[in-house]
C-alpha cells in the first residue's frame, strides 16, 4: 500500500532507476513498519524541472500510504532527503516531498480494497 515516486531532473539509465527503487524500498518499509511486499517504488529520471528559476538537480517526491502517521512526516522527510541527496547527488534544500494518507476504502489491491 505505501507508494514512493521519485521525480528528478537528474539523468538515469533504467539499471541505475531499479536500483534506486531497489536501495529505497526497504529504507520505506522500515520506516512505515510495514512489509516490503506492500511497498510499491516509481522512478523518473532526466525530467525537465526547474526549482527556484534554476535546473540545478532537484527531485520531487510523493509518498502515499494508508494511515500515514502526520506526527512522523518531519522524520520520514529528513531520512528520505538524506537519502535522496546521498543517491542522486541532490541537494536537501532541492528536494520536495508531498506526504499524502489514504483511507483504506480508497486504496484498492488484490480485486478489493484495505
């Protein structure tokens, strides 16, 4: 059900996005506490996108999950910008992060919904 999407200005071949999303997946899951089997990781690299008048390397980032904790966004935005500026060679102030929480009745997998 958690669901990360990596928007960036910074060119990747496709092994380089898998192994992103590879390296990013169990970073999710433990800071979610929820199993890896769940985690659902989208990668786009080499995006036109500017921040602040400037295309300097920057990412966009979206995480969804059910029962997002709000109390928790401020750790889970410093692990994944560390991390994101440790992968990607971006730097922390260049990188947004939208948190979204979904209701379970509106979160659909397997024929049905959570």
């Amino acid at each position: 059900m958690p669901y990360l999407k990596i928007n960036t200005n910074q060119s990747l071949d496709n092994d380089s996005e898998n192994k992103l999303a590879s390296a990013v997946s169990p970073l999710l899951a433990t800071m979610l506490g929820k199993p890896e089997t769940y985690i659902m990781v989208e990668v786009h690299s080499g995006l036109s996108m500017l921040f602040a008048g400037s295309a300097q390397p920057l990412a966009y980032v979206e995480l969804k999950s059910i029962g997002l904790p709000e109390t928790k966004c401020s750790e889970f935005s410093r692990q994944l910008c560390e991390f994101i500026a440790a992968q990607l060679d971006i730097s922390t102030d260049r990188i947004y992060i939208e948190f979204s929480s979904a209701e379970r009745h509106l979160w659909g997998w397997n024929s049905g919904t959570f």
